[in-house]
C-alpha cells in the first residue's frame, strides 16, 4: 500500500506490491531513483531512516539499509555517520527541453541531382552477406586480435593485385594501409606530411576545398587553391605557391570531369622529384569510364612520389567506410603509426568480406553491371537537355556519374538553383566547389548516380526553362 511519512517531504510516496513478481528491494530502489532523476527528491532532501522506512513500509531493516547502500553506490544518496541519509547535490539532471517539431516537412523532390553519391538501390547486398559468412567461417581466431594497423594482411595483397590488374599501379602489399575512407585517409597523410616537414598542401580549383582545408588544418598545414584548366591542374601555379604536397584528382578530376594530360602528368612529377614534395592521388571514381579503359594511377609512374588514395565508397556505398592508401616507402612507416594511434586499425571482419567479394569476382561483376547503369542515365540526361534545353554545354562526362553543365554567362548560379528546388528539383552550383575568392562563369554540377532515368527525364522537364540562355532571372517578366 501506499505510504506518506508525516513530517517528511509530501513529494516522496513508496509503495511495495507483494504480487507483481518483482523483487521487493527492486521496487523500493527503482521508486526512490524515480524520485531523484524526476526532481520529486530534491538534492539534500532528507529520507527517513531505515528503521522508520522498514516499519512503514511493512519490510525488513535490512533490506532497506541494502537499498540505501545501492543508491549511494550510484551516486543518488549520501549518508554521513551521526547524520540522517540525504539525496546527493547533483543527482538530478534537469532534461534537456524538447526540440520544437517542425511546422513544415520539406518537400518531396521529383529529381534530386546531388553528385558524389552512387546508385544505393543497386548495392550488391546479396553478394556482400555472402562475402561476411564466408569470412566469418575462414577467419582464424587470431585475426579477432588487434592485428597489424596496416590492416588484414589478406586484403592488403588482394587489393594490391587489383590495383595492379586495374589501375596499372606499383602496388606492394607492405605499402598498403587500410582506413576508414577517403577522410581519414587524407588526414592520415596530412599529419605525417606535416610531420616530415610539410607546411603548405595546395588542393585543386575547383574541386573539394572544404574537405581539403579542413584536413589541412587538423594537421596544422595551410591550404591553398591552384587553379585546374582543361588538361587539369596547373603545375606552373603550384610551382609558384609554395606547397610541397597537392591534392589531385588525375583520371577525372573532380568536379571539372577534365583527365590530367599527359604532359602535366610529367610535369606534376617532375616538381615533386624537385621539390622534394608528394602528390596526394584521389582515385575515387576511376572504374567508371565509358569511352575507353580507366586511365592508370598517376601513382604508377612515381611510387616515390605519389601517396594514392582508394575507397569503395563510390564502387559499392559510402556507409562501408573501407579505404586504403598506397604509401610510398618513406611515408609507410608515419602513416602506420598514425593510423594505429587513432584507432588501432578498421574493422577486420568487414576487410575479410572485402577480400573475399573481390577474389571471387563478384565485385568485378558489379562494376561491370553500375557501368552499363551510370552509362543509360548519362544518356538519359543527355537526351532529357537536348530536349528542354538544347543549347545547354554539358562537359564531364567521359567517366564517372556527374556532368558539368555550362550555363549562359548573364545567369545567376544560385538563383538557377533556389528556382529549381521551388519546382521539387535539386540542383547544385559549382560555386560550391570553388575556393572563396574564385569568379567563374555559371555552371551546375548535376549527379546522376543515384537518380532513376524516369526521374531524369521529369526533373529536367520541370527546369529545363530555367537553364536556357534566354532564361530570365525568377520572378522577372
């Protein structure tokens, strides 16, 4: 039954069930926390005493000094000798207020054109389920261990042998560090540059600044901008900047979609070799070209001088998290190190699978069926244009999932954009890829990776007006 103790607090009321099933010490812990965590039981308010507590409540003293001994060894009761048992300063935390719902959801988009992300609906799901129960089986208890920071011996030679089949890149397994995509593997080679003596990395313009300057800073470097032309990133300005590390992307830059030509392939490796600096390769999207074979790593041609960065987030989905980094031989040591001192190494079991999914060619396969996919919704964007807007340029699109599209040099990039997203179509400016200070003509970058060709067709039907050259700005007649 319910008890209320005269004299004491009104706000503490206990009560024991003999038939709920629950033991009676739970009950009465449970009822006076419940107290403390709501505020009932404010902080130095005082309890009766186990004696008191005992005969009221009908139960044993000592069960009860067994409960006050629980709550204090949580932190919710502090109990002094000669003194009565007191709630703890401190042990109730106001909840934090609740987050106002919002008063609108956004809009369903018909077309969302976001680049950089592959198609999700087509991750090969079925295989990589596969891949886990078949590394599970196979893997030796010691790999439950730590292991080596440069991560499972066995991937480490399987993506070696790719890289070499693929990419025509001087892969050898000792070189290669596993991390957690292409973020950590950046950082990873930021901080072990800066402490080899690098003080300034220069990053393509455009291409990813925020990523690359946020990077740079962790590892106490400065970043800079040099600009990226037609035949790729130029070397003379990264000469004259200062920097002994550049961030490229060679096989298709990103977002330009331009291939570093083969004469500024030389050129780029003839600075680091004078320089005494290293190019910081971003392989990310390589496997999928479609007018001829992938280009090989700029890594192939300097192992000495080119740290080439690799993932699977656009091969199979961003949320694996699995990266690797082909060092060279004066960096393998620093990155290993860095890499053991944030984490000790990525996940075993998922390298397994990872492992497992290339040997058995499955993961060949699944390129080989996203390529004929990306290749169907490049040409229906092509088509979906030439239809709405047939004077538009669209440039990038020898590889990969995004085009370039070159708007009329009088329109406004972002008014082009917040028009789109009023008619439910997602459109992103290149301004977004530019560093600060960067004046560029207009242009849109437009993903297709994860967009169907049905959405394709009526996202570009319903701005297609927007992106003609006799386009006036919104609002305007």
């Amino acid at each position: 039954m319910p008890v209320q103790w005269a004299g004491l607090s009104p706000e503490l009321l206990l009560s024991v069930d003999r038939d709920s099933g629950e033991q009676l010490r739970a009950q009465l812990e449970r009822q006076v926390r419940d107290a403390v965590r709501s505020g009932r039981l404010g902080a130095g308010e005082r309890l009766p005493s186990s004696r008191e507590l005992a005969r009221e409540l009908g139960l044993s003293r000592g069960l009860v000094q067994d409960c006050y001994a629980q709550l204090q060894a949580e932190g919710y009761l502090v109990t002094r000798v000669g003194s009565a048992t007191r709630v703890a300063a401190g042990a109730h935390v106001p909840p934090a207020p609740a987050l106002a719902s919002p008063h609108w959801a956004a809009p369903r988009l018909i077309a969302d054109f976001r680049h950089g992300v592959p198609d999700l609906g087509s991750f090969p799901l079925a295989d990589w389920l596969w891949a886990i129960r078949e590394a599970g089986r196979a893997m030796p208890t010691s790999d439950l261990d730590y292991g080596d920071p440069r991560g499972s011996q066995a991937l480490r030679e399987v993506v070696a042998g790719y890289l070499r089949r693929v990419r025509a890149a001087a892969a050898d397994p000792e070189r290669i560090v596993v991390c957690s995509g292409y973020a950590q593997g950046l950082g990873l080679t930021l901080r072990s540059l800066a402490r080899a003596g690098v003080r300034v990395v220069a990053y393509e313009d455009p291409g990813g600044p925020a990523t690359a300057s946020a990077a740079a800073e962790a590892a106490g470097l400065t970043a800079v901008p040099v600009p990226v032309d037609e035949d790729g990133v130029d070397v003379r300005a990264l000469d004259a900047s200062g920097a002994r590390a550049v961030i490229v992307t060679p096989a298709h830059q990103w977002p330009t979609g331009v291939v570093l030509a083969p004469a500024r392939r030389l050129a780029l490796i003839e600075w680091a070799t004078r320089r005494d600096a290293y190019v910081i390769e971003d392989d990310y999207d390589a496997e999928f070209r479609y007018d001829r074979e992938p280009v090989g790593a700029l890594q192939g041609l300097a192992a000495d001088r080119v740290v080439s960065i690799g993932t699977v987030s656009k091969s199979l989905a961003p949320a694996l998290r699995i990266g690797w980094l082909l060092c060279p031989p004066a960096l393998t040591a620093p990155v290993t190190e860095a890499k053991r001192l944030t984490d000790r190494g990525s996940p075993t079991l998922d390298q397994l699978a990872l492992a497992k999914l290339i040997e058995s060619g499955r993961y060949d396969r699944h390129l080989r069926r996203m390529r004929t996919v990306y290749a169907v919704r490049r040409t229906a964007l092509v088509d979906a244009l030439a239809t709405h807007a047939p004077d538009i340029r669209l440039t990038g699109l020898a590889a990969g999932f995004h085009a370039v599209l070159h708007l009329a040099t009088t329109a406004d990039e972002r008014s082009v954009v917040a028009a789109a997203r009023e008619r439910s179509v997602g459109l992103y400016g290149m301004s977004a890829c530019r560093s600060g200070h960067a004046t560029a003509p207009p242009q849109l970058v437009l993903g297709f990776g994860d967009v169907g060709e049905r959405a394709i067709a009526e996202g570009v039907a319903a701005v297609g007006d927007l992106l003609t050259p006799d386009a006036r700005p919104p609002g305007r007649s």
